[in-house]
C-alpha cells in the first residue's frame, strides 16, 4: 500500500512499457532499494522470469533494517522469482550474457556519493557500465532513470544534489558499447531548472528526470 502513494510521481506501468518488460524475462535491478520497481517487475516477467535486486551491503546503513525482510519475507521467499545480491554494482555476481533486460532507476547519480573518507563507495564509474554490459545477452537493453543536472553539470554534482547530466550517462553507456535506441519524457517536467537539492521540498517527487533505453548489439 505505501508503494502506490508513488505510483503517480513514477509512472512505472508507463516506464515499463518503454522498456518493454516481458513475461518470462531475466532482469536484473541495479540499486533496487526499497523494491518498489521489484514489486511490480516481480508480477510482469512471472514464474518463468526471474529478478536480481542488486543492492551493496552499504545499503543496509541508508534503510530501516526490516526494509528488504518487509518486501522479500523474512525467509526471503515472498517473492519467488527474486534474488537479492549485496555486491557493489562494478562486482556483478550475475554471469555474463545471462540478461535480458537491466535498470538502473535514478541511479546513475549514486556512483558519485562519497564516504566520510572521500571514497566513491558503490564501485569504480568506469567499471560499472562494463559490467552492466557484460551481464547483458546480445541484444539486450539497460533502463537508466535519473534526476536531470544542468548540461555541462561534472559528474561529481551526483554526490552533491543527487543529479546528473544525462549527457554524461549517455557517454558513459556508449564508452561501454551500448547504443542508445529510444528516450521518453514520461518523467520529465520543465518548471524544474535542474539545481536543487532533488529533497528540496519544491521539487521532492517531482524533479525533471531523463528515461533512457540502451541496447546491447546482438552480434
């Protein structure tokens, strides 16, 4: 019930359907958080499709500590087509061209948080794309979500208001060997001018987010 008070901020039926999840699908879910996509992705791809939340043990300091107990089932088995995996995202337990489908919802930004040391601590941003590639089969397509920067914006504002510019994920996809086949504005909204804090009470839940789809050749 607390997920479909969020269901009119994310839009996920339209999000999914740009995606082009399908019954049977093997997907896997970088920074799945709290499960909410898990949820509802968990439902589309069924028994004969699986799901990989991937979320770093570090997670386990930014949430309740029953948060993955109440979406997953103590035993882990409320989902039965989900698997949860606490690696950082550049160390994906996942085996090579094994998926069909990977997101990556507003978190691209995230590579850019640091530690109190001044340590990235989700994994190296040159290595991540890589492994989001090398997890996918050919022809297999990579969702990325996120809070819009201004253009130009460095990549270390991710760490700062929790934005990025899509340019710069969109440079990253393409060093890694993806091509970007399609975008949607479903999550767009033009009074957001891209500099505040995405919590900021003026723009929480309704920031001007980018929504692109990658595809992994087939050869």
């Amino acid at each position: 019930s607390s997920d479909l008070k969020d269901d009119a901020a994310r839009k996920p039926d339209e999000v999914l359907q740009f995606a082009g999840i399908a019954p049977g699908m093997n997907v896997v879910e970088i920074e799945a958080g709290t499960g909410y996509y898990t949820e509802i992705m968990s439902r589309i791809v069924g028994e004969d499709g699986k799901i990989t939340m991937v979320n770093p043990q570090v997670f386990d300091t930014f949430f309740a500590p029953d948060t993955f107990d109440k979406r997953l089932g103590a035993d882990g088995k409320r989902l039965g087509n989900v698997v949860h995996s606490r690696t950082m995202f550049d160390k994906l337990d996942i085996a090579d061209a094994s998926a069909d489908m990977v997101t990556w919802v507003l978190g691209p930004h995230e590579l850019w948080l640091k530690d109190k040391e001044g340590n990235l601590t989700l994994g190296a941003p040159d290595v991540v794309y890589s492994e989001i590639f090398r997890v996918l089969k050919p022809g297999g397509v990579f969702l990325a979500i996120d809070h819009k920067a201004p253009e130009g914006a460095p990549e270390t504002t991710g760490g700062d208001t929790h934005r990025i510019d899509e340019n710069a994920v969109r440079a990253r996809a393409v060093a890694a060997g993806f091509k970007q086949i399609a975008a949607s504005d479903a999550l767009a909204n033009d009074t957001d001018d891209h500099t505040l804090l995405v919590f900021d009470p003026k723009v929480r839940r309704k920031t001007d987010r980018f929504i692109h789809l990658y595809q992994k050749p087939a050869q």
